[in-house]
C-alpha cells in the first residue's frame, strides 16, 4: 500500500504553496459559521454549548488529514444531535444527571467512529447506496420538525416535561400556553425574524446566525430589566478540548450498540452525500471507502478529546467551497480559527440566551425541510412519496433508527418488487421496414413461428417467478414453436435464474422448438459457463448479432407454414 493511500493529505499537502490564500480566506469564513452552529447543536444534543466546540475543533482536522474530499467539513450536525439526543435520553436526561449524559455521549462517538472505521477498511462504501433519496429528504424533514417542536420549551418560555414526545410536547404547550413568558417570546420570536431578514442582506447574509444570536442576546439582556425568566447558557470554559479516555462501560456499550449503528449510517449517509454534490462541481473524484476511514477515524480520535458525535456538515461545507476553498487546510484553518476564539472570547458566549438560541435553532430545523425536494418526490412517484411519507412520520412517532430503517427497509421493497417483475417488450416489424416494439406501432406485425422478446432486467431468484408466468403463459398458447431473446437489457443472471432459463430452454426444445439469445452480455454468460448451464441449454442458440441469429433460426422454421404465410417478415422469407 502506497502512503497516499495510507495518508491522503500527502496528496493535497504539495498544492498549499499555490492555495493557502484562498483556502485561509475559507477557512476564516468557516470559524464565524461554525460559532453559532456549535452551540445551537450541542443544545440540540443535551450538552453544554462548549461540547459543541470541541466537536468542531477536534474533527474537523483529522477527517481533513485522512479525508478524499477536498471540500467537506466535518463536525457537529443537526441530525447527528437530535439522533444522540434521542439515543441516550431513553436511558438518562441531562437534566437528570448531566455527567453521566455527557460520558454516554463521548462513548456513544467512540462507538459510531468504529463502525464507520469497519464499513471503510472492509470497503463497504457502496452500502451507502441502499439509502434512497427519499429516505435522507424524509428523515431529514422529520428530523426539522423535532428540533423545531423540542425548542418550542425555550421560545414559550414554558418548562415542558423532559422525554416528551412529539405529540406530548403539542398538547403540553397547547394546554399550559396561558404560562407563556411574553418577555421569552419577543426574544425568540425577535432572533428568528433577525435571522431572516439579515439573510436577505447581501453582504452579511452568511453571518445572519452569528449576527442574530448576538442582537437577540442583547434584546434579552435588556429585558431581562423586566423579568427574571430569560435564562443564558450560563459559563463556557476558555480552554482546549481536555484529554479524557472514554469511559468503557460494556453494559453501557451494549445499550448503546444499535443507537451507534444507527448514527453511523446516518453520518456516512450525510458526509457522502454531501462530498459527491460538491464534487460534481468541482469536478473531483472521490472515494467512499476513505471517506468512510475518515469519519470514523475523526470521531474516534476526538471522542478522547471530549468530542461528541460528528458528521460532515452541508451548511458548513457549502459555505466552504462558495468561499474558494481549494483543499482541506481550509477545514484545519477553521478548527485552528475556532480554537482562538474560544480561548479569548468564550467569556461572552456565557451572554447568549436560551431564547435567541431557541430562535436560532427553530430556523435550523426549517431548513432541514426541503420543500422543493419534497414536492419533486410527490410529483415523481407515488411508490418513493410513500418512502418518504413513512421514514418522516416514522421520525416523529417512532425511534429515529427505527424510522431511519423502516424507510430503508420499504425503499428495498419496492425496489425488489420493482426487478422481481422486468418488462417484456415483444418485437415485430412496422411498415418502414424495422423491428420495433409493437405497443409502440400497432402496424408492426409478428412471425408466426418465431417471437421476439426483449427483457428489460435481471434474471434472478426475485425475478424468476414473475418471467415463469410470461415464459408459461407463451407456451400453453402454443402459438409460435421458437422465441428469440434479445438479451441486451439483461444486466445478469443468478444460478436460480440460470436453473430455471435451463430447463425453460430444455422444455421448448423438447416441443420441437427453441429458445435462443441475442447480445447477452458477458457478465450474464459468466454464471451459465462456470455453472455448466451453457452446455445443458447449448452454445449454437447463443448469438452475436440479431441478422445471424434470425438466419440460424429460419432453417428450423416449418416450410409449410412460410409458404403459406403473406407477412414475409424476414429477408429470408423473401
């Protein structure tokens, strides 16, 4: 193994001379992105704000150094919080005991990274794909409305019962909305609008988090004159991430087991989705396995840094590639840019009010509905709406890996029973002369004694059933002795397919008839030659091209019949 591959940054390393500036430029524009962003996630996650920036100092670096993506930052994400949150919370609140919530957490990112490390060094990069758009769009919306809802407590100013449910958390607020703080309200509802409106300033429109936590901060201070109610997040540590061994717990890794396998796809889904759409912009290839490694050494490593779960990120890494980044030293800048700030002005950051951050946050769950998505999904198919519709209620009604596998799993199913029923186009000739299929033309017409098929898809164990019943159905009519596959649409076959296309193959042959292949691909003869499946069917019914094949077949036709016949379908015919 080379050390490239070992080492991906000693690919990238050689090109700072020439990008440093730009990749400074981004890197500088990512800490002020992040600031907000770590203490709104980590409050989405149950913890103390400055857990959000360890994650985003400690990650951010070692998924940059071992990464294959030049643009993708990694570090705490929406959905990586409401997830853990969801995880640990059904074992222990941090309101209940802050300090074992938080050891759950750090354990549960050791955890994740692990099982990420195992996917990418066992090459499982290609697992990502059984994911359906409609499951990431329909978890991703579901995930939106519980970090929207969950806030709901910091914009009523209303103390809603921990562990609550979606559905309680709306019959709580609706029952008890005569206990709204009015003073809390304004503030929330104040940063939100903020938020919105300095988006719409041109210059400024990327720092309308940062910006608008700070002016609602301040609105809060100034009325907190009024009322004792507006709570701050209170004191944030000036200091690095401590070096701190996870605790191993094996109970408490059992218990966490499926919550970490449930995170882990959801990372690598986001970070791979997220480094191939910015990748095809910026032209770079990619490759899933190191991203894979990458993570899951990125969460590995900082988890003994006090670091929580992370992920990359889409905001952050949008922002990352519009501000010109040109290789990963722009994240290492933004860690290091974040480091600085926390060591010399998180003494202010004890100022930021739960309300304005409530706001903040309720805009975060907004954005992770995708509307536009959404409405394509409805337009598009019915079958990924229902994906979509299920992995979303499942979020909000379910357990989030409960909801993330239902999707995965229906998203499957249709898609098995979607190749479990290939379509059979039947050929004939029109009037110009050419083969077409004749639901295209209905002034094509067929041979009497030869049908041509074309199957579109594979011939395996979950398709034979289906392709059986067609097969059946043409040879109890009894109409035509031979049919000529045209194979091209056949991507390949199993050995349950290969048993069956045999003794189909034997039982036509037996009438006094034939089946035969046009153009099958190699990978589909693979299977029948190392099976002994293309002796027992025959080489000689095998064919390149369709003229030879048709050729072949004719001096098997009865003559009989073509004397007799007016289509003349063939130039042999003629």
């Amino acid at each position: 193994m080379s050390l490239k591959k070992l080492f991906p940054f000693l690919t990238w390393l050689p090109l700072v001379k020439q990008t440093w500036k730009d990749d400074f430029i981004a890197g500088i524009t990512g800490t002020i992105i992040v600031i907000p962003q770590a203490v709104a996630f980590a409050m989405i996650a149950g913890l103390p704000p400055v857990y959000g920036f360890y994650t985003a100092m400690i990650s951010p670096i070692i998924a940059a150094i071992f990464g294959s993506s030049y643009h993708l930052i990694s570090g705490p994400t929406t959905t990586g919080s409401i997830v853990l949150f969801a995880v640990i919370s059904k074992f222990i609140t941090p309101e209940s005991d802050l300090e074992a919530f938080i050891s759950l957490a750090i354990l549960l990112s050791f955890m994740t990274g692990v099982i990420k490390l195992l996917m990418g060094v066992a090459k499982m990069g290609k697992l990502v794909n059984f994911v359906s758009y409609s499951v990431v769009i329909g978890f991703s919306a579901g995930a939106g409305v519980l970090i929207g809802f969950k806030q709901l407590k910091h914009v009523f100013g209303i103390d809603v019962p921990q562990g609550s449910s979606f559905y309680q958390i709306i019959a709580y607020i609706v029952s008890h909305i005569e206990d709204t703080n009015i003073y809390v309200f304004i503030v929330a509802i104040g940063t939100l609008l903020l938020a919105i409106l300095i988006k719409k300033i041109k210059y400024i429109s990327r720092l309308n988090m940062l910006l608008a936590m700070i002016l609602g901060s301040l609105l809060a201070l100034f009325l907190g004159r009024f009322t004792q109610g507006i709570e701050t997040i209170g004191h944030v540590p000036s200091n690095l991430p401590p070096f701190k061994i996870p605790d191993f717990n094996f109970e408490n890794m059992r218990m966490l087991t499926s919550g970490a396998i449930t995170l882990a796809l959801i990372g690598l889904v986001e970070a791979v989705s997220i480094s191939r759409v910015i990748a095809l912009q910026s032209q770079q290839k990619l490759n899933n396995n190191q991203e894979f490694i990458s993570q899951g050494l990125s969460n590995i490593v900082s988890s003994f840094f006090s670091s929580y779960v992370s992920s990359g990120s889409f905001s952050r890494s949008g922002v990352n590639y519009q501000a010109g980044a040109r290789t990963p030293l722009s994240a290492i800048i933004s860690a290091i840019g974040l480091v600085i700030v926390v060591l010399f002005f998180a003494t202010y950051a004890s100022y930021l009010a739960k309300p304005a951050m409530g706001g903040i946050i309720l805009l975060v769950g907004y954005n992770l509905i995708n509307f536009h998505h959404i409405k394509q999904i409805i337009k598009s198919s019915k079958r990924e709406f229902v994906v979509l519709a299920f992995t979303l209620l499942g979020t909000l009604f379910l357990e989030l890996d409960i909801a993330l596998f239902l999707g995965i799993l229906i998203s499957l199913f249709f898609y098995l029973e979607k190749t479990s029923n290939p379509n059979i186009a039947v050929f004939g000739k029109n009037y110009q002369d050419k083969f077409i299929n004749i639901i295209r033309d209905e002034t094509s017409k067929e041979c009497p004694q030869l049908k041509m098929i074309r199957v579109d898809g594979s011939i395996y164990f979950g398709a034979v059933e289906g392709i059986s019943n067609y097969f059946s159905d043409l040879y109890k009519e009894d109409k035509q002795q031979h049919l000529l596959i045209l194979s091209n649409g056949i991507n390949f076959i199993d050995v349950a397919g290969a048993e069956w296309l045999t003794q189909e193959v034997l039982k036509w042959q037996k009438r006094g008839g034939g089946i035969y292949f046009v153009g099958l691909k190699l990978i589909s003869q693979d299977i029948l030659k190392n099976g002994g499946f293309l002796d027992k069917i025959g080489e000689e019914n095998f064919f390149k091209n369709k003229n030879t094949a048709v050729s072949t077949i004719f001096k098997k036709l009865d003559k009989n019949i073509c004397q007799n016949c007016d289509i003349k379908l063939f130039d042999e015919c003629k």
